[in-house]
C-alpha cells in the first residue's frame, strides 16, 4: 500500500517556450506566465527529504505503479484550457535540461495524466491524479521528465509563445534499496571578481548514483574586528552522475578582504555536506600588463640587476685588494 504525505505547495518551474533544448528555470516565487502547477503529495519514507515536496522523486522496483496529486492553476484573468502532459528531460553538464515541446521519452511512456486539458477561470485550480506504472521489464537506473501545464499564447503562424510550468520527475528503477546519493566538495576558495566583488567558489562532484539539486548557505565569522556576514543562499546546481560544477557566492562588495572562517552547508534533500575554510579577498583580478608594460618590467628588473651587480663587484674588488695587503711581508729599512 502507497503512503503519501501532503506536499509544501511550492511553485515549479516556468517555461515560455523554445524551438531548442535550454536549462530548465528555479523554481521563482512569481510564475510569470500565467499557468501554475504544483505537488500535493511525497512519499512518507521521504518526509525528510525537501526535494520530494517539490518534484517527483522516488526509487520503485519494476511493475511499481505509483501516483501522485498535483494542482493546476489558472492565474490569468480570462478563462481559457490548461493543458497537462508528460515531456522528456535529461541531466547533463547544463544541469536539468527539457526537451522542447511533447517531446517523449522511455518515462514519458509511462507516465498517463487523469485529464489532458482542463478549463479553468481566473485563479481556479484543478486537482489531478499523475499516474507512473512502470513495466516490469524495465531496467534498472534513474529516468528524467516533466509534468507540465501549458496555456495557449499569442503570436504569429511563424512564432507561437506559450506559457507553461512544470514539475520535474528523478524517477530510479531497480530492485532492492535505493541507490545512494553523495557528493564531495572541495576547499573553499577566496577572492576578487573584475568589479572588485568579493566571492566564494567551491567545486562540487556528484560521487553517487542519483542525480542531485544542490543549494545552501554561505556563512562568514571571525572576519577582521571580529566581522560576521551571512547566512548567503547559494542558487541551485542540478548534477548529473559523475558531474562536476562550481558553486559561486558572491558577496556584498563592501566586506573587507579578511582572513574570515568560511562555511558553505549545501544539500541535495536528505543529502547533505558541510565545508570550512580560511578565505581572504585579495584585490581586484589580475589582469595581465601590456606588451609596452611588460617591457618597461623587464628594462627595470634588468637595470636593478645591473645596477647589483656592479655595487657586488665593487665590494668583492675591495675585499680581494685589502686581502692582498694583509699577506704581503713588511718592508725593513735598507
């Protein structure tokens, strides 16, 4: 029997429409297009887990059929059909990315909306049941898509812009427990953009098997005069298997370069690391000098450098001739 736990009603991902394949957007806490969708329920083995009160997100064996609610909204001021479907995604090196359209996938054949079109007025809602029957000779690893509610746009017959927003699907199948999720991230760095802003930088690398969204908090102590700053929310990172990416915080251009004690605390749901560094802010980017500059660098190294070792050979002269003095005999009178 399948327990669900009511979800936190928080906004998905917006979309306008594009002929190519593009990143899918954070969710925002206004959607913009005019459409909104969001998810009611979570496993209960995942209360603890934030991602599963935002996204499908679920580890089934084969022949597992699962469902889950999810509400559909108009937020225009005309009544007008909302449309509910599956489309394909991927998580690459540009993180979570949706295919463009209805494009379909191995999930998306799966997956099965109670209501393909709703109309709704003006600030209605909708509730729906999305069902995932997943056969039982799937194979075993995790699968990407998006549930999505789409409104009718203007345009002409050459360009249509469409407003839709969905709700994205972490879908692992295979037998027996889940497979883990990790990540490692590596020593804080430090330092100065062109502008002259402070930022933190930390390299993150998905050590597990499951995809992973990963946000958190940057937290600054013991700065100069005893200085404090933060907690700084970090955006999300999307990581694929095996992926790489670098979590950049920048900060408020007015702190001092430091040392400060760093603590970047990120997490992916349940998964979650925390990383403490010494970091400074040195000045402004290097910038590399001009060809006339670097010539001027080097007349004046080569000058000193002389200028060196003409001083070194005059005092070794000096030495040398005293030395000679010492050890000659002394003159008798004749």
């Amino acid at each position: 029997m399948l327990t669900l736990v009511a979800a936190a009603g928080t906004p998905a991902a917006a979309d306008r429409g594009s002929p190519t394949r593009s990143p899918s957007p954070q969710p925002a806490p206004e959607v913009k297009t005019g459409v909104g969708i969001r998810l009611l329920d979570a496993p209960a083995n995942r209360r603890e887990d934030s991602r599963a009160h935002r996204y499908i997100v679920d580890h089934v064996a084969p022949g597992t059929t699962i469902k889950r609610r999810i509400v559909v909204e108009n937020k225009a001021e005309m009544r007008r059909p909302v449309a509910v479907y599956p489309a394909a995604a991927e998580v690459g090196p540009d993180g979570f990315v949706f295919a463009p359209g209805r494009t379909p996938n191995e999930l998306t054949s799966w997956i099965s909306v109670e209501r393909g079109e709703v109309p709704l007025n003006p600030d209605e809602e909708k509730t729906l049941w999305v069902t995932i029957a997943v056969p039982r000779k799937a194979s075993a690893g995790e699968r990407y898509g998006v549930v999505w509610a789409e409104v009718p746009g203007t345009g002409t017959n050459m360009v249509r812009n469409v407003g839709r927003a969905g709700i994205r699907i972490y879908l692992s199948v295979g037998q027996g427990g889940e497979p883990p999720s990790a990540f490692e991230v590596a020593p804080l760095v430090g330092g100065r953009d062109a502008d002259g802003r402070p930022t933190v930088t930390a390299e993150v690398r998905n050590t597990g098997q499951r995809a992973l969204d990963l946000a958190g908090e940057l937290s600054l102590a013991d700065g100069p005069g005893g200085l404090s700053a933060g907690p700084v929310k970090t955006e999300t990172v999307t990581l694929g298997l095996g992926g790489t990416a670098t979590v950049r915080i920048p900060l408020d251009k007015r702190l001092p370069d430091g040392p400060w004690a760093a603590t970047l605390a990120l997490a992916s749901g349940w998964t979650k690391r925390t990383v403490s560094s010494t970091v400074t802010f040195s000045g402004k980017a290097a910038t590399a000098p001009a060809s006339g500059e670097r010539d001027r660098t080097v007349a004046v190294l080569t000058g000193g450098l002389l200028v060196s070792a003409l001083v070194l050979a005059t005092f070794l002269g000096l030495v040398h001739r005293r030395r000679n003095r010492a050890m000659r005999p002394p003159l008798r009178a004749g």
